[in-house]
C-alpha cells in the first residue's frame, strides 16, 4: 500500500520536538487562563489533538478576542484578512 499524501502526514515534520520535557503535557498548561487582549503565540502539542488549530498558524502570534467553552478565541492576521482561531489553552503560550 503506498503512502498517504493526505495534509497531516505532509505537515508532521514542523510540529516535532526536539528535547521532549520531562512530562508530556503538565496540566498547568490546561488549566493556564488567559483575559482579553492579552497577547498570546500559537505553539501547537502534537501530543494533544483536541483544540489544535491548523499547521499553518504554528508561531504565529495573535490577541485573545473571548472564550468559547474551554477554548479560546484568537484574533490573528493571516496576509490582510483577519480571522478568528478556536484554540484550547494547551497550545497557546503567553507573550512576555
């Protein structure tokens, strides 16, 4: 049987980690709260399938719009249109 050359088999290669932490997913990444504005980077966890966003917006870096059940809602310019993303906390990172 040949190869899948399906989006997510051609993607895998940008969403490795090169020294895994000693957990995979601590929870304080889960339970991490964010308010509006602040300004937040899009890190997806391979690990976590649940509430990631797409490849295409791995590094990128937006501002929390709202919430929407466990998730929240990213407000990011993809070019000059802008969109809103529903990502869950696991795979957002708070900017310093």
């Amino acid at each position: 049987m040949r190869k899948s050359k399906g989006l997510r088999s051609r993607s895998r290669y940008k969403l490795k980690k090169s020294i895994r932490p000693s957990r995979a997913n601590p929870i304080s990444r889960k339970i991490q709260v964010f308010e509006d504005g602040n300004k937040v980077h899009i890190i997806i966890d391979s690990s976590i399938q649940k509430g990631q966003p797409h490849p295409r917006f791995h590094g990128k870096t937006g501002k929390i719009v709202g919430q929407k059940g466990k998730a929240y809602l990213v407000g990011i310019k993809d070019g000059n249109k802008p969109k809103e993303l529903i990502i869950r906390p696991e795979h957002l990172k708070l900017q310093e």
